[in-house]
C-alpha cells in the first residue's frame, strides 16, 4: 500500500514511521528542509516549534510500543525519562526539548528503507467518488492508497471535507525562555513539571534535555505587560521575582541561553474526521494530531493524547472492515473530547480569575480547582492523582465537585503565589 503523510511533526513523523515499518511505502511531506549544516533549527510555520514540552508518559508509553529504539536514542543524547516516586516504571514524562525529539524522530524516519521525504507544500487533497487518491503538491500529484493530514493548528487542508470547528481562543498567551544550569549547580530533576497560579499569571517551570529546563509565563493575551516581557533583562526581572520561578532563573545556577520568545493564538479546538460523526471525510484519508483538537500548552495534554490517537491509526490501518474513520472518531469522542471540554471550562475560569472575578461555588468548578483542594483534603489524591496524570479521564473527579464547592462556600480559596505581572515588569534590575 502506497501511504502519504502530510506534515512531519512529532504526530506525522511517529504515523511515517510506523507504516513503514508495518510495510507501506510512505511518502512524508513537509515544508520545512530539517535543521542547518550547524546543527540549528528553526521550524518552519511552527510557532511552538521551541517551547516548552511536555512528553507525557502515555505518548512514551506508545513509542515504547512502536519505536523502542526512538526512545533509547533520546535518552542517549540527554532527555530524561520522569518516574512517580517510589513507583519505578510509572513513567510520568519524558524531559526534552521539541527540536532533540523532531530531530531524533525525523532522522530515524529518513533512515526507513521504504520511506520517502520531500520538502514542499501540500496545496489540496485528490478526492474521487468519496475517495482520497492523494495530494497536490507544489503543483505536482502525489498518488497514495492512504492519506493521513497532521499539518498542525494553523492549517486549512482538507477543510471543505469536514465538519465545524468547536471551540476558540484561550485568551492567554505566554513568554518564555530556556535556561542551561551552570557546571556543578543543580539541575531541574523533579519528575514532574511545576505550575503556580499568580493573581494575574501563571508560571511554569519545565525540564528538559541536557541540563536545561524552561520558565515560562501564561498571561492574559491583552495584558500590557507583554510588551515589556519581551525584553530579555525585563523577563529575568519578573521571572526572578516570582518565588516559584526565582531559583530557575538564578544567575550564578543557571544560564539563560535563549532570548525571550513569546507563543500567542492559543486555541482549545475540537472537530470530528468527517461532516459528522460515522460520516468519513473521504475512504482512506485520517486526520491527526492538531487537526483534530488543539489544547493550550500549558498542560502538556495534547501529545498524549494525539500520538495514542494515531496508535490507534496504525493499528487498524490494515483492516479491510473496519470503518477507520469512525474508529478514530470513536476513539476521539472518549479520549480526546472530555480533556478538550476540561481545558474549555479550566482555561476560561482561570481567564476569569486573571481578570479578578471570584470563583464562585455555583458554577462549573474546573479541574485545577479541584486538584488545588487536594492540598487540604490529601484523602482526596487517589482522585486526583490519576486524573492529573491523565491515567483517569476528567469523569473521575465529578465526585469531587461538590464537596470542593462547599470548601469554596467555607472560605476556601486556591492559593496564588507572587505579584501582580504590573509588579514584575517594575521589578528591581536583575543580577
């Protein structure tokens, strides 16, 4: 079977990969050429292509399965596998930088015997009679038996097949830079990590590859103070301020080895295969990865979520009965639909509450309210805990809705931590 992958992201790539290996002859299209002679990388029409990322122990879990040897080059060249404490083999994530990841994946993909790459731009999808026959590319027909689409958020291919969009923008928009600890300073080695809610903000501090961890800020995307974060001295000012943030961003410990980069357009965004649920967009053709659901980032949920999804692809690409494009939907509706709500109901309180509106006990309480409480109701982690680790769909912690909600009416209220980000742009110089 001749297969075509559209967009060479860590979905595609991972999709290329594992029909190539199941016996297809794969061509992958991409627009962008791969990293420089020096090593260098920027990704092309990818905006997240250098924040922070969080490999979750689902999508490890299914590269496991698929490509072992993926993971052990990664963790060769310096990511690091996350463990639960005291519960070896519960991988919690893996700690890398996106551009090691897509470097290690593509580079595996180009060395597959029946694996084609070309660089360009797919402009259309060939559809007849209700089925996929392949794909304009740079003006040229690509002809394949199989299509798959992950072309990413900001992509319009294949469209016109397709039902509406579900959601919208988050609202937030975040600014961030890396950092690489000094020789003999600690480095970042928790197994998970660490999200603060400020009163207008939040932080975040993400490890990854080689000694080198990110910090990063989620802002109101309307929040003046963008601009001035901008700046890089301006950033090491505001991030050293935050008590959270304040250790990673330490000059004599750690390095900053990256200007600030600031990621805008946050998008929660859900949509079906087809027209409709059990309606295909055409026989052959898969949608994956963004082009299925986008998430705000700032949760690290998508990729454990997508690389299951095309799992779940290659596992019954094969089968001549199966409707592929229902299962895939099928599977979405269970797995992926309930995080995409989550993130919906989650990401506008906190909007909410960056604007300083209450929470109030009445309303919808989202997840991470609910995972705060866990902090004065510990009986209450069996809960939590698999539902933050993604092992338990957002279902599991209903029950837990109400009794938050009368901590709520009892004066509860989730705790922030630092400044306001007024506060942090006015911050005293950096050391």
């Amino acid at each position: 079977m001749k297969a075509l992958v559209i967009g060479a992201g860590p979905v595609g790539t991972f999709t290329a990969i594992g029909l190539a290996r199941r016996g297809h002859d794969v061509t992958v299209v991409d627009r962008d050429p791969g990293p420089a002679a020096d090593g260098t990388w920027r990704r092309s029409g990818v905006m997240q292509g250098d924040s922070p990322h969080a490999w979750r122990g689902q999508m490890v879990r299914a590269m496991l399965e698929e490509m072992p040897d993926v993971v052990e080059r990664l963790t060769t060249e310096g990511a690091r596998i996350g463990e639960v404490p005291g519960m070896p083999g519960m991988v919690t994530a893996l700690f890398a930088r996106r551009p090691l990841v897509e470097r290690v994946l593509r580079e595996t993909a180009q060395a597959e015997p029946r694996l084609r790459w070309r660089t360009g731009h797919a402009e259309s999808l060939l559809v007849e009679d209700g089925v996929v026959r392949g794909a304009v590319v740079d003006d040229d027909p690509v002809w394949a038996d199989v299509v798959v689409v992950a072309t990413g958020r900001a992509s319009h291919l294949g469209e016109e097949l397709r039902g509406p969009v579900e959601g919208g923008t988050t609202g937030t928009s975040y600014v961030f830079r890396t950092f690489r600890t000094r020789p003999g300073a600690a480095s970042y080695d928790a197994p998970f990590p660490s999200f603060v809610n400020g009163p207008d903000h939040g932080s975040l501090v993400m490890p990854a590859d080689n000694r080198t961890h990110h910090v990063l800020l989620v802002c109101p995307s309307e929040a003046g103070e963008i601009a001035a974060l901008r700046d890089d001295e301006a950033f090491l000012r505001a991030v050293r301020a935050i008590p959270h943030t304040a250790p990673w961003a330490d000059a004599e410990a750690h390095e900053p080895i990256t200007p600030v980069h600031v990621g805008g357009n946050l998008t929660n965004t859900y949509r079906l295969q087809g027209p409709a649920l059990g309606l295909p967009p055409a026989r052959g053709l898969a949608f994956l990865g963004d082009s299925v659901c986008t998430l705000n980032p700032a949760n690290g949920r998508s990729l454990a979520l997508h690389i299951p999804h095309a799992k779940v692809f290659l596992d019954h690409v094969d089968d001549d009965a199966t409707d592929l494009s229902l299962l895939l939907d099928q599977w979405a509706e269970e797995h992926i639909r309930p995080w995409w709500a989550d993130h919906v109901l989650t990401d506008g309180s906190l909007l909410r509450r960056f604007h300083g509106e209450p929470l109030s006990a009445d309303e919808p309480l989202p997840s991470d309210v609910i995972f705060a409480a866990g902090e004065v109701h510990p009986e209450w982690m069996p809960i939590i805990g698999p539902c933050a680790g993604m092992h338990a769909g957002p279902a599991v912690i209903d029950q837990l809705r109400e009794p938050v909600a009368q901590l709520l009416r009892e004066g509860w209220l989730p705790p922030v931590q630092g400044p306001r980000l007024a506060e942090l742009v006015g911050a005293p110089a950096a050391r």
